[in-house]
C-alpha cells in the first residue's frame, strides 16, 4: 500500500461505466439494479489506483472477460486509460452465491417476519458482506486502495453485473462481428453499436471506437433513453485500444475515420463509409439540438436494420 493520506477531493470515483458488450440485459429491474449499485458506490467511496501518479477524481469501466472482471480505471472528462486489473471471479463464488441467497431471505423477512428474525438475517448479510469486502481489498493489494465501505459497495455491484454478463471471447466468437468508427466515440459510432445490439440481440458483436478520445454526450443518453437505451454506462474508446483486428463489417461515419481504420491495419470483409453530419456541431435551442440527435438516431436505426440484416442472417456483405 502506498503511504501517502488520502484525499476526499482527489481519491474517489465520479464516474462509473460498464461495457455493453460483455454487461447485458434488456430487463428493466436488472438495469435498475446496477444503477442503484453505481449510485451507492458513487455517493461515498475511497478509491485510488496504486502504483501510478495519477491525481484523482476517477472514472471506473467495468467489463467481464472470461471468468474476469476488469476493472479499469480512467480519466472521469478525457477517459484516458490509467490502469487496469482483472480481478479473478472464482475466489468470490461462494459469497456471491450466498450474496443472492441471504439478499432473498432478506427480503422476505421483511415481508413476513418478527424483527428478531429480521435482525438474525440481517447480521448474516452483514457478515457476508464484511468477509466480501476484506477479500475483495485482499486480491485488489497493491492495485486498487479501497477502504472497507467502498470495497463493500463495489462488491454489490460486482454481484450485480456478473450474473447477467454475455461471456463471448470476440476472437473466439462465431457471431458475425461489426465496428463502427467515428471521431471521438461520443456520438455517431456508440449509437450505431447500440442500435445494433438492441435490434439484432445476440446475433452480432458490435463494438465503437474513435479516431481519437472523447466525452460522454448527455444528449446522446437523453435520445436514446427514449427508446429504451441507457447510455450512461458508454465509455468512449479508440482505435488503439482495440484488441481484435479483424471484423466482418467495418462502418466509418466521419470524414477522419476511413483513413483511421486504414492505418490502423483492420482486416474486414467489407468497409463501408455512411456519411452522416455530426448533431454536435448544431446550433440553436436545446430542442434544436435535440431534434437532430434524434433525426441521426433514426436514420441510423434505418440503415442499421438494412445494411446488418443479410451480415445477422447469413448472406454475404460483399458485392
């Protein structure tokens, strides 16, 4: 552990983010789970990786790979990556399962049962969750310096996302798989990937990426809540930080992007470049703004349904 105090202001968490890609449901009181879990974690925690210079206030992106749940740590405005570590799931198993278990009959005390009852489970959930915390600061020694309360909260949400997690190794994988690049992965090219997710689900892998580093656009959540999408949990990426090479459908919808793609070296059976104006750059009123986050969400529910409909169904993207 490092020796320096710690710092309120810097050593926390303000964002936390979790991958669309390998965390999935589209069932509401799942989704609704996780962000009382994030809101618990972000209203008080202790947090700071070890080993690295970096000044704090941080964001937190978390995925599963395999039987890992990598956690990693970013600038909370740019995302710029800081560190990551991939926290093993198999020793937390048993106190996973008897996270659900006790959660359960924790519950249903409270439905039916006297409050000594109530109090006899409730001393249990604790100690769960006690024994949870102190193995969660254990395996994290010397990478993430976590005080006990915020290890305890970060565990819930580990509980919360695991059982509901998609374990599909892209380079493994026998999905069709399509990436979308645009500028910043802010807008244009997380919509995309969303759209395709939700209109093909299980079907495909869709991944975005941009040119270079972006922030989370608060308009983009608005439009895309709207049609039963959270995009709070999107983290930008970019190109550099892809680990697969090759994809069956490369999509490009900014000007800078095929240039991008084509230094980076990715292999595809087919590029194709849609040509759609960026609504950040609009100017007027908030319902302007809005109205053409919503015009480009539209158009490219269209053109996602059209172009990824043979890719999804077994025929042949190339000419």
């Amino acid at each position: 552990m490092e020796l320096r105090s710690a710092s309120a202001e810097t050593d926390r968490l303000v964002t936390v983010t979790l991958d669309p890609n390998t965390i999935t449901s589209i069932n509401p009181d799942e989704v609704h789970e996780w962000r009382i879990a994030i809101y618990d974690l972000l209203e008080d925690n202790s947090f700071r990786p070890a080993r690295v210079d970096a000044v704090g206030p941080f964001a937190l992106h978390m995925s599963i790979i395999g039987n890992y749940i990598v956690l990693d740590v970013r600038h909370p405005e740019t995302f710029q990556p800081i560190a990551a570590h991939y926290l093993s799931l198999t020793p937390f198993r048993r106190l996973i399962r008897d996270y659900f278990r006790i959660r359960d009959s924790y519950y249903e005390a409270i439905r039916s049962a006297q409050p000594f009852q109530i109090e006899t489970v409730d001393m249990a959930r604790r100690g769960m969750h006690d024994e949870a915390a102190q193995l969660l600061r254990t395996r994290l020694d010397n990478k993430l310096i976590i005080d006990l309360p915020t290890a305890r909260r970060l565990f819930t949400l580990v509980c919360a996302v695991q059982p509901y997690a998609s374990r599909i190794d892209q380079r493994k994988s026998e999905l069709p798989s399509v990436l979308f690049v645009c500028s910043m992965n802010s807008v244009r090219s997380p919509i995309a990937a969303a759209l395709a997710r939700q209109l093909f689900p299980g079907r495909l892998l869709a991944r975005s990426v941009g040119v270079n580093g972006g922030v989370a656009d608060q308009f983009v959540h608005q439009v895309m809540e709207e049609i039963g999408i959270d995009m709070s949990v999107h983290t930008p990426h970019i190109l550099d930080e892809l680990v697969a090479n090759r994809f069956d459908l490369v999509v490009t919808l900014s000007d800078d992007a095929p240039g991008a793609v084509q230094r980076k070296g990715l292999e595809a059976n087919e590029v194709q470049h849609w040509s759609l104006a960026d609504p950040s750059s609009v100017e007027g009123n908030r319902e302007s703004i809005l109205g053409a986050y919503r015009e480009l969400r539209d158009t490219l529910r269209r053109r996602v349904r059209e172009q990824l409909e043979p890719l999804v169904s077994g025929g042949s993207q190339t000419p």
